[in-house]
C-alpha cells in the first residue's frame, strides 16, 4: 500500500499582518481512521503539542484500544483497553504520559504501556480526571462524592485536594463536585458543584469555583436565585488565571479570583485555552475558530468547505503557546481522523511535512481569503507493506448476519477474506426481502475507500460495482448496506449475495471467490437491549459509541438503546453499556 506524503518545497504568497501572531496555518492528516482501522471518538494533546493520545475502537475486532503518537504522525502504539473499557484521557506537559479510566481503575499509559495507578472500588465509578504539566499526580472525583482527589503517577495512597466540607454554594453545603480542571502549575483547580443541600433536599444548582493554594472562590451565580440553568467547565489555563465555561448555550470566561468576567459568545464546539487563556480554539459548524479572548476577536481557521475536511470537527486543544492545535475530523461514515495544525509568521518558517503523515497536508492564510499558490509541491511516496495472516480456510466475500428490533436502522457490512491477491475491480448483485427490511444506502468499506465506487438500488436487489487502481486484498469490509427495519418482531430476511465476479488487478485475471450468505432478523426490543450493532454475542465499544452518536443527534434514537429506560440515550446509557462490555456480558443481560 502506497500512502502519496506532499512536502511543500517552494511556497509563493503574500502574508497578511492583520491576523497575529501568525498568518499561514499548515494542518496535517496524521492518523486517517478508514485506513488504520481505528475509530477514535477521544483525543487530549500534551500542553507543548508534541503529543497526542487518543481513545477508540479498533474496527477489526471491535474492542476498544488506548494509544498516543507523536504530532508529526509518527511512532504510533495502541493497546488494548483493560476490561475492554476506557474514557476521560488526560495528557502531561510534555506527553510522556497520559491517564485515563477503566471502570473503576485509573491507568497510565507511556512508553512502557499500560500501568495501574488506583482502584477506586466497583461500588462507585471516577466522573473526571486532570493532571498538571509534571504528571507527579492525577486528580479524580467519584460520582456522590463530595471532594477531589489526587494519587501519584506510580500510584500509592490517595490525598484530599478540594473538600467540599470547607465551602458553600451561595451560603449553602454542597452536594458533591462534578467537572473539574487543573492547572499546569498544579497550583489552581476549577471545579464545578453540582447542587448544594438544603435539610435533606439536594437542589441542582451548577456553579463555577476556583481552588488557589487552599483557598476557596465562588466564580459565578454569587447568591442569585436558580435560574434552572447549568453552568459547564470546560478549561482552566495554563497559568491558572482564567478558567473557561458555559452558561445557557454561551461560552464564558472568568479570572480564577472572580474578576473580569466576560461572554465571548455561542460556539458549538467545547472550547481550550493557551497557557495565558488570551486564545481559545473551538469548532463551531464544521468550522475551526481561534477566539482572541481579550477582544473577542476570531480568526476563522478553515472553513470545511474550504479545505474539504469533510466531517464534523471536534476534540480541540491548543498548545501552550498557542502555535499548535489538534482536533478530530468525523465523517459520513463514523470514520475519525486526527489532525495538527501548525501555525507560522512567515512562509519561510514552514516545516516540511514528515513522511509518516498519510495524506497530504493543506494550507491556508489564517483568516484571510484561503487562496493557496503553492508553486511547487514534491511528492515523497512512503511504502508500507500490509502483512495478512490468512489460514487455509474460507477466501471470498461474506453479506453478514445481523438481528435488531422493528423501527431500529442497521449497517451490515459485506467481509472479504483470506484474499491474497489484489482484486482490481467487483460487480455484484445482493437480495434482501422487502416486507423485512429497506435499503436507504450502499457505502464503501474500509478496503475500497480508494475505489471508484457506484451502487444502485432497485427493489429488492443491489447493485455493486467497484474499481481500484492499485488492488485490495485481505481481511476487512467492502461495503456496508444500510437498511431500516421494516418488519414485524419474528420475521426474517435472507441476505444473499446472488452474484460476484472480480478480476485480479495485475493481469485482469478472472478470481473465483466464495460466497457466504447471511440471515437478518427482526427481534423484540428487549432481545436488541444496547446492541447498536446488531450482531449479538457480548456487548463492545462499539455499541456505546452508537449510543453517543445518539445521544448528539447524529443518529436517530431508538429505544433499543434506552439501556436505563429514562425515555431517552444519552451518555449514561454509553456508560452502562462500557460496564457491560468490561463485564463481557452477553446481548441482553442487563440486570
């Protein structure tokens, strides 16, 4: 496989100095999901920008993975999650480190892998994490608790940081602490304090508080009645000086000792702050924006239409100085690829591109017209061999089998494997009942994402073609058929894969490949109970990243996925599905 890596060599523009402190961004590709397989949906950047660590699902076997790599793309690791669980990652300063929770454990991963730091025990679960530039400790709050804690990198007993004993919310004793942030420094923690108690009655009132070396400030609300309102902690700079949040849809932000509050408007990305809180990095409607806090000025980095990212930008982090950012790219197809982008004041401060990034870079004048002249770009093609274990068994193309509940929609991917040779081109022809299901779509699979791809959808039958310049091959997805679900709970489908014909890609060759037919069947909703794949056996991953997809409106709810029947998805569900798949529960073991 042959990834085309572009340097740019000679660059002719005309830098504008209205836009400071630089003019011309370059933004890199450096980890594509389609291609590695990897649907990250976590990322966090270490504070100097020479790292990135991220948490996904590795498509080919459906668990989740941890990993990091360097910012130009290079030395890529990722392990398998402990219990098949992970969330909340936080980085150090110069990312030699990171931590994240599984369960009710707290990991660290670095270049020795995965090591435990604590275990909280399983009768409470971690609700956030923090860490400052030294990665000497990692902070933590549990759910109902009322404090945050912190444990050494190496683990060993834990301290009390924050006691919610020793402050009040508007005069009141609080509940117990929910989001919170640590400086660089160490020295300032917001945190946000979710209720505060009356007698025996808990009242839900969200307000900002900073710690500063032992002492305690109420940053927001400062008495006024409950609006019904929550406040959301997003950032705390680096310097501990100005902390970042949301109130009623609108982004905020606040010195630590309570003064110069101010609104900087409404934006619908989460954002971060450099190390003085001056910038904040944000997506808002596939756009990616630096917010000059101070003037409330923007600089609109690259609209998507511009530079054709083509998804949904999200997970933004901003280095300390402010010259590196990273964020996430979503596409149609769930596929998430990370970015860094690097920022200059001069064109000829531009770094080459490393070689192990997978596609070309893009460049833009920050805030300007985004016209490129690029005179000249050399590319540097990089050779990676793929290396498939294939056993003597089945070689061809399978339409899998999948069980879901009326009402529901599912993706059912068509699996090529045990193919040694490179299949240049395919025509094929699928059949599916109609009373059962109904086809909506035909997309790429992991393997094609590079062919020239058609589909046409006439009834009950499919048609599929495909071409590929260089051949694919191997074990993974050729396409994936989306179909809602039609049918009354008890009926079934065949999925039957009628015709195939593929020739090989060096000398057109006619290749004869098996066949595998599939079975679809209507099931009843508590039968599907959290299975956003489909597919039975235990839960994964991947059925709570359908769920969080859900809960953000990207996919339509369906109560399938209701895991504990309030009426609606949302991240709890994902949260109890992530126990069930550490707990290796079967579909439909929910107690």
């Amino acid at each position: 496989m042959i990834f085309a890596v572009f340097a740019s060599s000679t660059v002719s523009a005309v830098v504008s100095d209205d836009f400071k402190p630089y003019s011309i961004a370059v933004y890199d590709k450096i980890l594509d999901g389609s291609s590695t397989d990897i649907e990250v949906f976590h990322t966090a950047m270490s504070s100097d920008g020479s790292m990135i660590y991220f948490i996904g699902v590795d498509k080919s076997t459906e668990h989740m993975v941890v990993g990091y790599l360097n910012s130009d793309g290079s030395g890529m690791r990722k392990y398998d999650a402990p219990d098949d669980s992970a969330v909340g990652i936080v980085v150090n300063g110069d990312g030699s480190m990171a931590f994240f929770i599984s369960g009710s454990n707290i990991y660290k991963i670095g270049s020795t892998g995965l090591s435990e730091v604590a275990d909280i025990g399983s009768e409470n679960y971690i609700w956030s994490l923090g860490t400052a530039d030294s990665g000497d400790y990692v902070y933590y709050s549990i759910s109902g608790k009322k404090g945050i804690w912190k444990t050494g990198h190496n683990g060993g007993g834990s301290q009390t940081v924050v006691n919610s004993d020793n402050f009040k919310v508007d005069g009141y004793d609080t509940s117990f602490i929910h989001d919170f942030a640590v400086s660089s420094n160490g020295q300032t923690v917001a945190f946000l304090s979710s209720g505060y108690v009356i007698g025996d009655t808990v009242y839900d009132k969200s307000e900002v508080f900073s710690w500063v070396n032992g002492n305690y400030d109420q940053l927001t609300s400062k008495g006024t009645a409950n609006d019904g309102y929550s406040k959301v902690l997003l950032d705390v700079s680096g310097d501990g000086k100005n902390i970042l949040y949301i109130y009623k849809g609108n982004h905020f932000i606040v010195s630590s000792t309570g003064s110069n509050g101010k609104e900087l408007g409404s934006y619908s990305g989460w954002g971060q702050l450099d190390n003085t809180g001056q910038k904040m990095f944000v997506s808002d409607s596939e756009k990616g924006i630096i917010v000059d806090t101070t003037s409330n000025e923007e600089l609109l980095l690259f609209p998507v239409e511009k530079l054709n990212f083509g998804g949904d930008i999200g997970n933004t982090f901003i280095s300390a100085d402010g010259k590196t950012i990273s964020f996430t790219v979503t596409d149609d197809q769930y596929d998430s690829s990370v970015y860094v982008g690097h920022f200059y004041e001069n064109v000829d401060d531009i770094a080459p591109v490393s070689s192990s990034v997978l596609q070309s870079s893009k460049m833009a004048y920050s805030g300007i017209s985004l016209e490129e002249e690029v005179a000249e770009v050399e590319p540097l093609e990089v050779e990676t061999e793929m290396i498939t274990d294939v056993g003597a068994g089945f070689c061809g193309l399978m339409f899998e089998s999948r069980s879901k509940p009326a009402g529901s929609s599912v993706q059912i991917p068509l699996t090529l494997s045990g193919v040694k040779e490179g299949i240049g081109n395919m025509d094929l022809e699928l059949t599916y009942n109609t009373d059962v299901l109904e086809c909506i779509e035909v997309i790429k699979g992991g393997l094609t994402d590079d062919s020239l791809f058609e589909s046409n959808i006439m009834g009950g039958e499919i048609r599929v073609s495909l071409a590929d310049m260089e051949g694919f091959s191997g074990e993974g997805s050729v396409a994936y058929v989306k179909f809602n679900v039609i049918g009354e709970e008890g009926s079934i489908s065949e999925l039957m894969i009628s015709s195939i014909t593929a020739n090989n890609a060096d000398d057109l060759s006619e290749m004869g490949l098996d066949k595998k037919n599939g079975v679809f069947e209507v099931i009843s909703v508590d039968d599907g109970m959290g299975d956003a794949a489909g597919d039975g056996g235990e839960y994964s991953a991947y059925d709570a990243l359908y769920s969080l997809l859900m809960s953000v409106g990207k996919i339509d709810e369906h109560e399938s996925m209701d895991v504990n029947g309030d009426g609606k998805v949302t991240s709890i569900d994902a949260r109890m599905i992530l126990k069930l798949a550490s707990e290796k529960k079967p579909v439909g073991d929910i107690e």
